[in-house]
C-alpha cells in the first residue's frame, strides 16, 4: 500500500486527517511537533503511521520526499 502524506511540522498538536482514494492508495495529512530537522520530522511520522495502521516501524519505508512536505510511504502488510 502506498500512502501519500502531507506534513505539517512544528505544530502545537499531532492530528490525523485522512482520506482514502481507494483500497489501496490513500491521502493523509499529518500534523506534528517535530521540527523539520535532521530526520526528526519523517521519524515521528513513520511512528504516527505505525501506531495508526498498527504494524510495526520496519514495515514503513519512505519512498519520496525525504525533504519536502508531500511524502510518500510504502507500507507492507
């Protein structure tokens, strides 16, 4: 499953919006307290993603956006 996730960093309060195109493929918007700095940001969004879809950190990888507010994450189920 591919999940495209839009990031807002440096929030006051982590909060989840999703939407599901369709089975497979979803759009997410993810808002955290990590500032966008050395990987913190994309680390607390793979445990906010792991903790949601309830599997674990290892079957989370990040596909694109390492460095952007769009991102795109494979999740193995």
């Amino acid at each position: 499953m591919i999940i495209k996730i839009k990031v807002h960093p440096k929030s006051k309060k982590i909060e989840i919006k999703k939407s599901e195109l369709n089975e497979v493929d979803g759009v997410w918007e993810i808002w955290i307290k990590s500032p966008p700095e050395k990987n913190k940001a994309n680390e607390e969004v793979i445990q906010i993603v792991s903790n949601e879809l309830k599997v674990p950190k290892s079957k989370i990888t990040l596909v694109t956006g390492s460095k952007s507010r769009i991102k795109r994450f494979r999740v193995d189920i």
